[in-house]
C-alpha cells in the first residue's frame, strides 16, 4: 500500500503526513470540491471528513496495536471510503445524498489500486473494506443480521470494519455521533457472538459456504452434499488479461463457449445488443449441460449479476461452477490487447473498468484468482483464503 499518495502513519507520534499528498490525483481534488450534508458532516467538504477520519484512526490505540499489514491496509480503506461521494452525490428535497456511494467506491477503490499495482488480495481486502463502511451503523437493527455478519466476514475482517467506521463516526461533526459509537459496539459485538469477529465463519466446505449464500433460512452449520454431473468453468477478466492462455494451459480439452468466436459467427458487433449472442450460447450450454459434459463459458462477466444469471443457469443442471477469474497489471493489459486479433478499443476498457467486480468465494463453490504477469499464478479466491 505504500503506492497510495500518504505514506501510513507509525510510531513515535503516529502523524499523518498530509504534506506528502500531491495534487495529482484527480480522486482527491474531487473530493475537495464534494459537499455533505450538514446534519452528518458539518465538518465541511469530503476531503475534509476523510482526513478527519484518517487522524482519528492514527489516534486509536486498537489501529496502533495491530500487525504493519493490517494498519496499511486499514490506512488505505478509510483514506478510500468516501472516494465515490463525487460521483454519487446529489441534492434531493434540499438535502445533500451519496446513497450508492459504498458499492461504487468498492470499484473505484479496486481501479485506483489496480492502477498503482497493489497486490491482489490486499486490494480486495481493501474494496471490502470500503465495500461494507457504513454496515456496522446500522447491522443490529436488520432482521438478516446473522447472515450479513457471516457475508462479511468471508471477505474483509470484521474487527478491522468496526475501526474503519470508528474513524469514521469520530471523523466528522454531527448530533448523533455518539449513537453511531453505540452502534459500532453493538456491531462487534453480534459479530464475536457468531464467531466472525476476527475471522471467516468456517463453513463445513466451500459448497456450504455458497448453498448458505445461495438459499434463504439456511442453517450455516449444514453441510451440502455434491450432485453434481458435470463441472462449468465460468471465465472472467478484462480484454487481454489471459482468459484464453488460462483455458487452454489449465482446461485444453474440454468446449469452450467463447461470446467472440458467437459474435464472428452471428456477425454481431460486441457493442450492440448482445440478446441474440447471449441466447445462442446459453443454448450451447443447456445442451452440454443436459449431457453431463464439462465446458467452460468464456467472456468478461465483469459484474456480479452477469456471473450470478450463469451460475443459476448451471447450477440448475447439476453443474458444479467454477469461476476464474483472471486480471494482468494495467500496462500489460493494454499490450496484449493491442497485440490480439481481436481488439477492444481501449475506451471500451475503460469503461469496463469502471464497473469491474472480482468475483468472491460466496459467488461459487469454486471462486480462483489468477494473476497474469510472465506467466500465469494462482492466488488466492478471496481476500480471507489462504
């Protein structure tokens, strides 16, 4: 983390060293110019609030006690929390709002990461973090609150979101920042009760994990048994990240539903309507499917509800889904990108990585990362496996 443009804070004095800040970055001048709503930040603008709350987390004796690795990355996450207000800020009735502020600087937060090279698991552990900022005021009072404590937990520590919210209520001025502290405790709390607090929920087996996930009122201790008939391998990345290399070095004899070679064959342009590739290939599948034969289903599937369609689909059929995803660092990616036949404009990129999500462990039973630099590498399938 030491890429991001504050070097993080350490003892003696456990300063923030905002004279090390550039104005270069473009997410931290709109931040300046970003307002709130008084009623929740009368401290002023978003900059203000989010150095506010990166000095109230210097202070904090529990950030100053834990290990190097999880200061910095906890430093990174309350730096980004708010990184998305400017995009996400409106006024309604009279009233400043940044609803959808926390998803969308989950993504933002993974650009900017993904741009200064962090590795992958501590990026993700990070957009988690950012992900899941303001759960913690107001977990206690849902009705699903076991089973969004135990959701969380499979991707950012809980424990580190209670000091990342921490810093944040201590880090503006507002009426009901004592309420908010309340909350928090109450947060943590629930979270040490189920056994989550510090640590994944350990489900029986990773299919556990995603039928919980997958079923309402299931009981997290269950135990799932595999019926599957057939293994989907379902691919994601951006353009030029090594999909194809992965497929045909770790999967070199099974079909391969590739959208590409469909769109060729359709003669459809990849930034028309899709509805007619789509179908074609969900026709493809349905019949290996119904035959029990192994496939993979090869296209970006940058979001969440793109790879849930085709994990519902499979699952359906029996199929047993394994997503892999694979990402390559910025300045290869568009090299390769280039080099392919092939070839994504790269404003189309862009604007793919302005909506990327890294699929998570609860998405699958089988959720992998894979890094392409040289050569290909396994990393972990969520920011909490090792």
């Amino acid at each position: 983390m030491s890429m991001l443009p504050c070097p993080v804070p350490g003892p003696p004095d456990w300063r923030v060293d905002w004279d090390a800040v550039s104005e270069e970055f473009s997410w931290i001048r709109e931040m300046r110019q970003c307002p709130q709503e008084p009623r929740h930040h009368a401290e002023g603008n978003v900059w203000v609030h989010v150095r506010m709350a990166c000095e109230a987390l210097a202070s904090l004796p529990e950030w100053q006690n834990l290990a190097e690795l999880d200061r910095e990355l906890l430093f990174a996450a309350v730096l980004l929390h708010d990184v998305a207000k400017p995009a996400c800020t409106r006024t309604e009735e009279g009233r400043i709002t940044s609803r959808g502020h926390s998803h969308k600087g989950s993504i933002q937060a993974r650009r900017i990461l993904w741009e200064y090279g962090a590795e992958v698991t501590k990026r993700e552990h990070v957009c988690a973090l950012v992900r899941h900022h303001q759960i913690p005021f107001y977990l206690i009072d849902r009705p699903d609150a076991q089973r969004m404590a135990l959701s969380i937990s499979q991707h950012a520590r809980c424990d580190l979101l209670a000091i990342l919210a921490k810093a944040d209520a201590l880090g503006r001025v507002c009426q009901d920042q004592q309420n908010l502290l309340v909350k928090i405790d109450l947060f943590e709390e629930l979270c040490r009760e189920h056994g989550c607090l510090n640590r994944p929920w350990p489900f029986p087996s990773p299919l556990s994990r995603f039928e919980y996930f997958r079923r309402e009122e299931r009981d997290p201790h269950y135990e799932a048994h595999d019926e599957s008939r057939c293994e989907a391998v379902v691919m994601c990345g951006l353009p030029g990240s090594g999909k194809d290399t992965w497929l045909t070095i770790n999967a070199p004899n099974i079909p391969v539903i590739s959208l590409d070679d469909i769109r060729e064959e359709l003669g459809a342009e990849p930034t028309g309507n899709q509805g007619e590739v789509i179908q074609a290939a969900k026709e493809r599948a349905r019949v290996l499917l119904r035959s029990g034969t192994d496939f993979a289903w090869n296209a970006t599937n940058l979001t969440r509800d793109l790879r849930s369609q085709l994990v519902d689909l499979f699952t359906n059929y029996h199929a047993r889904v394994r997503i892999v995803h694979v990402e390559a660092p910025r300045e290869s990616l568009f090299v390769r990108n280039d080099q392919r036949s092939r070839r994504v404009p790269p404003g189309a990129i862009e604007r793919m990585i302005d909506r990327w999500e890294i699929p998570d462990v609860t998405e699958a039973p089988i959720v992998e990362w894979w890094e392409n630099t040289n050569v290909l590498r396994r990393r972990a399938g969520g920011p909490m496996e090792t």
